[in-house]
C-alpha cells in the first residue's frame, strides 16, 4: 500500500513535470549523445572546470554568511570565519585553493583545445567564450583576496586601481568608479566586493553555461586522432560504439543538426563518457584536500597604508606581469608592459579562430600556430620563474629579527 502510494505521487509529480518541461526529451538529448571515443580522458576537463565552478560558488555562499564588507570588519570577520565558525578553515581553504585550480585548469583546457584545432569553424564562439571564461577567473581570483581586507589585500587593490588607470582612453574613469572616491578607502572594498560577489560570478556562470551549450549542440570534437583511419589490429567496434557513431552520422546528415564532424569511432556520452568526467572530477576534488589541510589561507595584518617595510607580492598568476613591468621602466613605458601589451595577446587568443587559416588540425600541419603558442607559455612561464625567484630573495633579505 504504502509503496503504491510512492509510486502513485512520483508518476504524477513526474508526468506534471514531463508535459511542462520535456525532461525525457532533454535528458535523452544530454546522455544519448555520441562522443569521441578516443583519448576520451583528456576531454573531461571541461566537465571539472564546471563542477569546480558549482563548488566555487557553494562555498561562496557558506562565507557570505559571515562576511562583513566593511572597512572596519572585513578582516575580523575572515578571521572569525578562520577560527572560531565550525569547519570555517576548511571551508575558507577549499574556496581559496579550488580557486587556484580553476584557473590553472581553463589554461591547461584552453591549451588542449588549441593543440587539437578544436577551435575552427564552427566551433569559434566555443574558444572566444574560453577565452573570456579565463580572463574572469582570474579577475574573480584577483578580487576575492582583496576582500580579506589584510596588508596583501589592500596593495592588492592599489596596484589594480593603478593598473586599471593604464587603459587606454578610459583608464582615469575605471579608476574612479573602482576607487568610489579620491583615494582607496571603503568605497574600494565594498565595490570590489560587488564585482567579486555578484558582477563576476554572474558573468561567469552566464559564460560558462553557454559555452557548455554550445558544446552539446555542435558535440565534442576531440582531437586529430579521433579522425585517423583504424589501424588492421585495431578491435573491432563494440554495439555501443556502432550504435553511437550511427546516430552521430544521421545527425551530421541531417540539414537541421549543427554538428558537423563525423569522429572515426564514437561512444555514448551516458554512461562511459560520463563515468570518466565523474571520475576526473572526483579525482581533482580529492586532490584539492591536499593543500587545504597542509598549507592554511594566510590572513595578514591590518592594513597600514604608510608602511615603508611591508613588501607586497603578487598572487602566482600575476607573478609575469610583475617581471615585466621591470622591462618597461619609466613612466611612459609602464603602462605599454602592464596593459598594452596583454591586450594584444589577449585580443589575439580571441581572434584566432580567424586569424588561423590553415585547414589542417594536426599539431605537424600547425607548426607555426602551435610554436607561437608555445612561446607565449614559455615566456609568461620564465617571467613568472624570475619575479618568483627575485620575490622569495626580497623576503628573505627581509624577514623581522
């Protein structure tokens, strides 16, 4: 009786559900999807990223609750948050530390994207929102340690405004309306907190759900050797990838499907793709506990504007900009090292779609897009190694007697 009575509300919560929003034809459309099978780990991720955004922004929330965005309190109640609310450290560290990983994860999928050509037409919109998904975690990154409102936080914030005052045209006015008044003070942290809170993770989850969904509708591309002919030993295909690779042809047939490319050999999205993804995902959560519980969120001293000692270090993904500054000494070159010269190399990442007209997709058929790249990784990695290098030497000539 009891489980009829189960049963009876479940099929009639879900047939309501069903009429109104096509659960069955969605979730279809999501699981039954055919994707590249092979090298089919280094696709996940993307998925990662996405599931490390959603615990970025649960943990967000759970601060929120204690945060206070005042000038006065701001740095007391991260402390508050630190060591007396129940799992408040823990907490605190996943959301700083998953932070770092995001960022470091949309580089490292940003350039598996790049290695296999997966950003050619049509899939163009797919790299520029990537592109963008960067640039915003890192400014989510930049901000959020401005909120613990310590002595990092605050010259944190001067050298941004100071940065933003660079732009060119409308620099002056970004840093008026992030100072909200003639010198940093509360306007500064409540403004910065806006962007971190709400303007930012906005914008983020809008990116990066569309980006996603673009994904499902063009499908996966994969990589150059998901397009290779099978080799005589290879084993033959299994029912599952006939299946999958037999619907993924029908689509790429079909005038009203987007997809375009057809993969040598597919398989279904559900349940061994997503069993990969959920795998990944996992594995990068657990791996996230490592440095939560060994190397605690710092929280330094209370702000002090006219310190002469205190010597400010960049956050790790700033460590480039700060070494180049040092090859454009002066007044009139910095600007051109801090501003004009990311702008170029961001503007073009974002074009690049385009400016690449080369029909190949093997690295060997792209070797001076994919040198090229390289060489803006090495160098952004050999200034971060330098201003590394020279900020641990400062701190050690440095340390209080």
């Amino acid at each position: 009786m009891f489980r009829w009575i189960i049963d009876s509300i479940y099929n009639r919560t879900y047939g309501w559900l069903e009429r109104r929003f096509a659960i069955s034809r969605v979730l279809y459309r999501l699981l039954r999807d055919p994707v590249p099978e092979r090298g089919s780990w280094f696709y996940t991720l993307g998925a990662a990223i996405f599931v490390l955004l959603i615990v970025q922004v649960v943990t967000g929330i759970f601060l929120l609750f204690y945060y206070k965005p005042s000038f006065d309190q701001a740095r007391d109640s991260v402390l508050y948050i630190q060591n007396q609310v129940f799992l408040g450290w823990l907490v605190r560290g996943i959301h700083y530390w998953n932070m770092v990983a995001l960022v470091a994860l949309v580089g490292v999928h940003m350039t598996r994207t790049f290695l296999s050509a997966a950003y050619k037409a049509p899939r163009e919109l797919i790299w520029v929102l990537g592109t963008f998904l960067l640039l915003l975690m890192v400014g989510t990154a930049f901000t959020g340690g401005i909120l613990r409102w310590d002595q990092a936080g605050y010259f944190d914030v001067v050298v941004g405004v100071k940065i933003a005052s660079w732009t060119p045209v409308i620099g002056p006015w970004l840093a008026d309306l992030w100072r909200g008044g003639d010198v940093i003070g509360p306007n500064t942290l409540t403004r910065s907190f806006s962007l971190h809170v709400w303007l930012l993770p906005a914008a983020l989850l809008l990116v990066a759900t569309t980006h996603i969904a673009l994904v499902v509708i063009l499908g996966q591309f994969g990589s150059w050797v998901n397009y290779e002919p099978e080799r005589p030993d290879a084993p033959p295909p299994t029912e599952d990838q006939i299946a999958s690779h037999k619907k993924l042809e029908e689509e790429v047939l079909n005038p009203r499907s987007r997809k375009v490319n057809l993969p040598t050999r597919t398989t279904w999205f559900f349940p061994q793709h997503l069993f990969k993804e959920a795998v990944v995902s996992l594995g990068f959560l657990l791996l996230l506990l490592i440095p939560v519980f060994l190397i605690p969120v710092p929280v330094e001293e209370p702000p002090d504007p006219a310190t002469v000692t205190y010597g400010p270090t960049s956050m790790w993904f700033f460590l480039f900009l700060d070494q180049l500054f040092l090859l454009f000494p002066g007044a009139w070159l910095i600007p051109i090292g801090a501003t004009i010269v990311e702008g170029i190399v961001f503007a073009t990442l974002l074009l690049y779609p385009w400016l690449d007209r080369n029909p190949g997709i093997r690295p060997s058929q792209r070797i001076v897009s994919v040198f090229l790249y390289f060489v803006v990784i090495a160098a952004i990695f050999i200034l971060a190694t330098l201003a590394a290098s020279r900020v641990f030497n400062y701190e050690t000539i440095n340390i209080p007697r």
